[in-house]
C-alpha cells in the first residue's frame, strides 16, 4: 500500500472514533423498544440465583455479550482495544477487533491488534471486510491466507467478514466492487471459522440463507438503529467541505433493516449475534428473547472505552446488572430460558415484518 493511501485510512479511522463520540449518529427511532418482554408478577426465581452464562461458538462467556469490533490499526487503537480486551476478559464477554487490513498491508500496525492476546478473552473474533476479499482498483483480493494470519495476530476464535456496503458507497473513497463477496466468503469459509457480519445496515432473510450456504458458522446482523456510517461519512464529508457526499451521506442516514427485524429474518439455523443500537442490559434481554444466542455493542460503549478501564468496567457491570434484573422479571433463571420468555414484536418493527417479503 502507498503511504499516503495508509495515511489516510489511518486518519479516516481515527475520524470515526471522534465522530462517534462527539456527533449524534442516532436514527431517531428506538427499534429494541419495540420488543415487550411480558412481565411475570410471580418470577419464582431468586435474583441471586440468575445465571448469565452463556454459549457463543463453543466458547463459554460470563454473558451474552460481545462487545463488537471497533478499533485497530493506527496510533491510539492499541490503547483502545487494551482497555476493551481488559474488561471482556474481567466479564467473560466475546471481543472483536476493528478491521484488520490494515495490520496485513503493514506489519508495523500489528500491535494495535494483537494486544487482546494478552487478555484470557473467551471468544476472539478477527475482522476483515468483503470489499477486500475481491480486486478493487487495482489492489489484489485479500485471501485464506491473508485470514489465516488476521486470526493468528489476535489468537481468534472466529473472523469476522464484515458486510459494509453502504458506508463503502457514500465515502469518498470507497471500495465499491461487490461482484464475488459471496464466492469469495464461500472460499474463506472452507478454510478457517467465519461469521458474516454487517456494520449497522442489517440483514434481509435471503441474504442469510445465501450466507449459511457459503458455510458461515453465524451471522452478526449489524442492523440500523445504532451506529449509522451514513451518518458518521456525513459528518466527515461536511467537515472536508464535500458537499455532494454530505448529502448523500444524509441521505442514507437511516437506511437498512431494523436490528430485531434484522434477527428475525436472520433465523436459519445458525448463531445470531444481534449488534445494532443496543443501549442496554434489557436490550440484551430482548434480543435474545427473539433469537438471538448474543448481543453486540460498540457505539454504547466508545465513550467509556475511552475513559479507561474503571469507567468501562463500571458501564459493562450496570449492562450485565440490567440484563439479570429483565430475566428476574420475566422469572428467566438462565439464558435458555430467557431465549423462551414471551416477547412482542410491535411498532414499526412488527410493520417491517408484516410486510417484507424476502
Ligand atoms: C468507531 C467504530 C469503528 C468501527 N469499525 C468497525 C470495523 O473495523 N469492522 C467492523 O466489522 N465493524 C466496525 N464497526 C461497527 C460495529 O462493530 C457495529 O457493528 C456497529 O457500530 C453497530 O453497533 P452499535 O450500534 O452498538 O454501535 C465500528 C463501529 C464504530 C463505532
């Protein structure tokens, strides 16, 4: 890679975590709100008897939870994803780290990643994106080999294919050749554990059958309602002056398909991970009630990431008290349970579901 090609998108990650933390990136709408869990007034539990635990691709965790790729690959990263891989080993939570091109194309950034090996996390989870797995411009596809050695700098368990179309489309730069992602996922998939994963647009049911075709061992179905990239590029285009990509940025700032409705559709068989503007321990609650065997946050958790470890470590325990409490409430003595309790799908979700067709 030339070097101004990774200035930039050393600069271009970095402007993420700003923007995420500084700019409002909602979506104006509260899709996990849409879940009701029914309360059970005679719970017959003991809240002190409330087991978390739960099994995500084999491996054990504390809870639920996987706090989701965010970061890696330029100066501060390395401190970010210490901090991250620090409390998921103190909770037993999953850890993904943020894409790792970035690392194979310069050895020199493979530290800001491979600092989780560190950590005794119980699920690692590697990242590469699908625009890199097939030619873009030029610059060769990324291959088995090349995610071979992504999972071997942070000791993964699984890596993460990460579906991210529409930011690739409204930033400037983007990596905008789709033709032979799946072909390429089909590949990857014969020869090393991937999970599909979209970035904050969501997942329709025939993508997800397409994707358990391919032989992915699950899906991350990255829906709208947290995180919009439309709307992080927005902000980046109107601070360059790029007029034309701000528009389109805002434009697509609330495209996709919901996160419930995203996991709903994505029921087919395999591990669900339900990432998306998941604010809360009773958003982790609802999402396994429909399906899902985990929840992903990042957005939730950025702000205190950067503060450090206790602030994180604090946010991650309320998270993790405010899960126990729903299952309390809906008498869910542990998650299988808690994947059976009575939920309602209403609102514009329940609309999404009534009406989509694939
Ligand atoms: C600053 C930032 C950087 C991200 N970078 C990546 C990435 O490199 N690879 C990836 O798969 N997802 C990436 N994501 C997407 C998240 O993993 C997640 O899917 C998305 O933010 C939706 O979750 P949320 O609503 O809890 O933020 C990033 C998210 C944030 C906030």
């Amino acid at each position: 890679m030339a070097d101004g090609e990774g200035r930039l998108i050393e600069r271009r990650k970095s402007d993420h975590i700003e923007i995420c933390v500084k700019e409002d990136l909602g979506v104006g709408y509260s899709y996990w709100d849409d879940i009701r869990l029914v309360h059970n007034a005679l719970p017959e539990v003991d809240l002190e008897d409330i087991d978390t635990s739960a099994t995500l691709f084999g491996r054990e965790l504390g809870a639920p939870i996987v706090i989701s790729a965010i970061t890696g690959g330029y100066g501060k990263a390395e401190e970010i994803n210490r901090t991250l891989a620090a409390v998921a080993e103190r909770f037993g939570l999953g850890m993904g780290v943020g894409s790792q091109r970035a690392a194979l194309e310069n050895p020199e950034l493979a530290c800001t990643y491979s600092v989780v090996k560190e950590f005794d996390i119980p699920l690692r989870i590697g990242n590469l994106g699908v625009p890199q797995l097939v030619e873009q411009g030029g610059r060769a596809a990324l291959t088995v080999d090349d995610g071979r050695a992504a999972m071997d700098m942070v000791g993964a368990h699984i890596l993460a294919i990460h579906l991210n179309y529409l930011q690739e489309v409204v930033q400037p730069e983007g990596d905008t050749r789709s033709k032979g992602g799946l072909k390429a996922i089909e590949k990857m998939s014969s020869a090393l554990p991937v999970m599909a994963k979209e970035t904050g647009a969501g997942m329709s049911r025939g993508v997800a059958l397409r994707l358990k075709r391919a032989g992915v061992k699950g899906i991350d179905v990255g829906g709208l309602g947290g995180t919009s990239f439309s709307a992080v590029e927005y902000y980046r285009a109107r601070s360059a002056g790029d007029s034309t990509r701000a528009n389109i940025g805002e434009t697509f700032w609330d495209w996709g398909v919901p996160t419930p409705v995203s996991v709903v559709l994505s029921s087919v068989g395999l591990p669900i991970v339900a990432t998306g503007g998941v604010r809360s321990g009773l958003d982790v609650a609802r999402a396994i009630s429909i399906g899902a065997s985990a929840a992903g946050l990042a957005g939730r958790l950025l702000p205190a990431a950067l503060e450090g470890e206790d602030a994180l470590s604090a946010e991650v325990g309320t998270i993790i008290q405010e899960l126990k409490a729903a299952m309390f409430l809906v008498g869910a003595k542990d998650i299988e349970a808690l994947s059976a309790a009575n939920a309602l799908v209403t609102g514009r979700s329940r609309e999404w579901l009534d009406n989509v067709m694939e």
